[in-house]
C-alpha cells in the first residue's frame, strides 16, 4: 500500500482521478467544431446579403456574442458547456459567457457596484494582457520596420 | 496522549432536528428523509441566493421550535454557523427568534461543531439549546467559484455544495415531543486540530480534509481504547470519494481498518452516477440534513445504535489560496447513541 509520507500533495495528485480527457477532446471537437462551422455558414450568409469580408467576420463576431450572451441570461449556456468543455470556452462564445454570466451574476448588488464593478471579473484578465500584450508587439512590429 | 475526549457530566440529548433542502438533495437517496424542500427553483421565494440560505435556515429553526411546542424562551441559545463570509445566513436568518445567538464558522465541520459546543452549553445551563448550519449550492458558488451562469467544466475530484439547512435540539432533559423510539444521547465530544498538509486545488477538498479527519479518528481510538467495530457507522461529513479512500487508505496504514464501518455523508445524499456531483456532495449544510434527517431517525427506530459523527470541514479562503496558502482542514468528532445505557 502506498503511503503518503511527507510529501502529502504529490501524494494526493497521484491519488486524484483523472478527467477523462479523450471524451473531453472528443466532446470539445464536437461542439467547437459545429459553433465554427455555423460561423462559417454565418460568414458566407452575411457576404451573401452584400457585406463586405471585413464587415461579415465582425458581424458573424457579434452575432455570436449575442447568441451566447442570451443562451447565458437564459440558463442554456453553462449546461452546453459542462458537456463541451473547451469546444465552448476557446470560440468567442467563451468570452462572451464569461462576461455575460458576471453581469447577471452581479445584478443582486446593484448597477454600480455589481454589475459595473464585477462585469469584468472572470474576463478580465483576458481583457488586461491582450490589451497588454498588444501593445507589446505594436511596439516590436514598429522596431522591426523600422530597421528593415 | 494529549487532548482528553470531552464527556458531558449529566445525559445530552439530541432531542430532534429539522432540515430544508434544496431540489437536488429532495430527489437523491435521502430524498424523504428531509422535512421541507422548494419544489420550484431553490430560491425560497426570495431575490437573491444569500436571502434564499437565510430564509432555510430560519424556516428549519422556527419548524424545531414548532414541533415541539417551545418559545423562545424556552432556549438558552441559538449556535449556527454557514459558509458566507460574516456567517450571514445565519445572522440573517435567525434575526426573527429572540434568543441568544452566537455565529459559528467551522467550514463544512460546523454542524458537529455546533452540536459540540449545543452540548456542552445544554450540560452546562441544565436546558435547551438549538445548533444550526446551513449551506446554499448557489451562494457557495458565488462566493468560492464562478458566477453561476459562467460554462465551465469541473474536475473529477471537485464536490458539489448541498443546499440544505438543518437545526438540532440539544437538551438536557429527554424531551420526545410526539416522536416515538429511543432517547438519543450526545455522548462522547472531541474537537479537531487543524492541519495542513500543503493541499492547493480547491476543486480537491476531500483531500485537504482527510488528513484532520485522520489525527481526529486515530486520536478518537487511541484515547478511548475502542475499535471501529464497536460502532455502527463512523460518519465523516463531506469527504467524498477522494477524500474517503485516502482516510481510509491512511488509517489502514496506521493500523486502524475503517473501511467496513465508515460511510460519508457527501456519498450518500446524492445519487453520484446518474447526477453528475463528481467526488460527492459538501458544505455545511451536508453533514447537518444528512444528519438530522437521516442518521437521527435511524438511531431512535432502532437501525442504529452507536455512531460517530465526524465532521469534516475544508478552511478554505479563495483570497488567501490565490496568495499561494495551501488549505487547512479541521474534523471534530461527536458520538451520538441511542439508548438509555451509561457507557
């Protein structure tokens, strides 16, 4: 029988189940494949109806914000993606539900201090370091230009 | 050995206890054993998650007083105890009885600790004294995880958070009310020693509490020279599947096998397969339905005769978990027996 030991954590690591990750990827491929392939259609929809290709990948953007946007406010959202996984966190709709579940979430302490205040909490991060990150290579990108 | 186990000096009883659940916990295994649930949407008619924890736990100490005919001042004290932060459930909650109140905060140990210091007050005063806990699967959330709509995937090991509140009637007179059966006594108290073994993921809580549960049980045995098979159950409180097998697993090591009395009361209020709890059920408000709902009706009909209560509680803070803490861990120990025979 393994023992803990001293080294508990390594102990209780080895220990912990495990997710089952091919039927996590597997579920993954699955719904993120099929939210692309619908953007894609949306895509190919909006250029239809006489958008121009920059103004169709935004659209198709929106359209999905909103989708998800609503899917969250009606409770849909986190039951897709319990089964999902990363096929719904890693497309926009991920961002957008994490934005979205914060501002219902905060609406019982109010306009300002919940909603305002705590909108970004989960999203943040994502919002700070791209910004960040950004800027960062606009820097380099600049640099690099200028000595070619 | 250090730390004597507590005996009350005149009998305890726990006289009766009432619980509120939530809709999963109502349709899960133990579904009937519970006095109340809210058949619609857990929110107990009120606006926010937090208001809807209070109004549980206000309803399951004002139907104890009920069902057995006392006033307030017929209670020496209210001890209660939930996971927000202030204990606000309970404060909240239990704003409408007139009754000394003290706030508990044990995590999810609250409801063995409550029914220890229930004891030792009811010992002490010679009358009554109500414990309450209580836990809300949706303010747990907002408070520990995600916001609640947020899409996520939870390990294997993470444990879900019961909505449930119970209150227990501790007195030091046999008072049965119009219950039939046993007297249920509050025998033996000992209370836990914090530990912590390094663990970090809070989405594996089991884990941080075992090995508290461990020192408490090994020290339980080895100060009243018992052995696991003089109980009927050894009831840890939220453990869950890892938590479970590495407390047993760690005790066989030490020489103490407990597997064949020990249960988890997070592996028995939900149905784990088909409703996707994962490592099993948590929170405060685990232990005391399970408790009060399940266990207490066994002892007094007769199913069970001796059993050990302990309650395991996870100190976690997300702050100070996020500031590179690992997690504390607490179990304190109540053993509760039916019966009218001194030990």
């Amino acid at each position: 029988m393994d023992t803990p030991g001293s080294d508990y954590p390594k102990y209780v690591r080895k220990h912990a189940k495990r997710s089952p990750l091919a039927r996590d990827c597997a579920r993954a491929f699955l719904v993120g494949g099929t939210i692309c392939a619908a953007a894609e259609g949306l895509l190919a929809a909006y250029r239809a109806l006489g958008a121009s290709e920059e103004d169709a990948g935004l659209l198709v953007s929106v359209t999905l914000i909103v989708l998800t946007a609503l899917c969250t406010g009606i409770g849909v959202f986190d039951r897709l993606a319990r089964f999902a996984g990363a096929g719904t966190l890693v497309p926009i709709t991920g961002f957008a539900n994490a934005v979205a579940s914060c501002a219902v979430d905060a609406k019982s302490e109010g306009w300002i201090l919940g909603v305002g205040a705590k909108i970004f909490a989960v999203a943040g991060p994502v919002i700070v370091y791209g910004t960040a990150a950004g800027v960062a290579w606009g820097i380099l990108y600049r640099l690099i230009r200028v000595f070619q | 050995m250090r730390h004597a186990i507590w005996k009350p000096r005149r009998p305890v009883y726990l006289c009766d206890g009432t619980t509120v659940v939530g809709h999963e916990e109502a349709v899960g295994p133990l579904g009937a054993c519970f006095d109340r649930y809210d058949p619609k949407d857990d929110t107990f008619g009120q606006s926010t998650w937090e208001a809807a924890e209070s109004e549980m736990v206000r309803q399951a100490a004002k139907l104890l007083l009920e069902r057995n005919g006392l006033g307030a001042e017929d209670v020496e004290a209210l001890l209660a105890g939930d996971l927000l932060n202030q204990c606000t459930a309970s404060g909240y909650g239990l704003l409408p009885f007139d009754i000394p109140y003290l706030g508990l905060y044990g995590a999810c140990s609250t409801a063995a600790e409550g029914l220890i210091l229930a004891a030792l007050l009811a010992d002490f005063t010679g009358g009554r004294t109500v414990s309450a806990a209580s836990s809300h699967f949706c303010s747990a959330e907002r408070q520990f995880r995600f916001p609640m709509e947020y899409g996520g995937q939870r390990t294997p090991t993470s444990q879900w958070t019961v909505t449930g509140a119970a209150a227990f009637l501790v007195s030091a007179q046999r008072e049965d009310g119009t219950r039939r059966g046993r007297a249920v006594r509050i025998a033996e108290l000992l209370p836990g020693i914090t530990s912590d073994r390094g663990v970090t993921d809070a989405n594996n809580m089991g884990a941080a509490m075992a090995p508290a549960a461990l020192d408490t049980v090994l020290r339980y045995f080895s100060l009243s020279g018992r052995t696991p098979e003089s109980f009927d159950m050894i009831l840890t409180g939220d453990l869950g599947s890892e938590g479970s097998s590495l407390l047993c697993g760690m005790a066989r090591a030490e020489g103490l096998d407990i597997s064949r009395v020990h249960r988890d009361c997070g592996l028995m209020i939900y149905d784990n397969e088909r409703s996707d709890k994962h490592a099993g059920g948590s929170g405060c408000g685990c232990s005391a339905v399970v408790t009060a709902g399940h266990i207490l009706p066994a002892l007094r009909a007769g199913r069970l005769t001796d059993v050990l209560l302990v309650g395991t509680g996870a100190l976690l803070s997300p702050m100070v978990v996020q500031q590179g803490r690992s997690i504390p861990g607490v179990a304190h120990l109540v053993r509760i027996t039916a019966g009218e025979e001194e030990d």
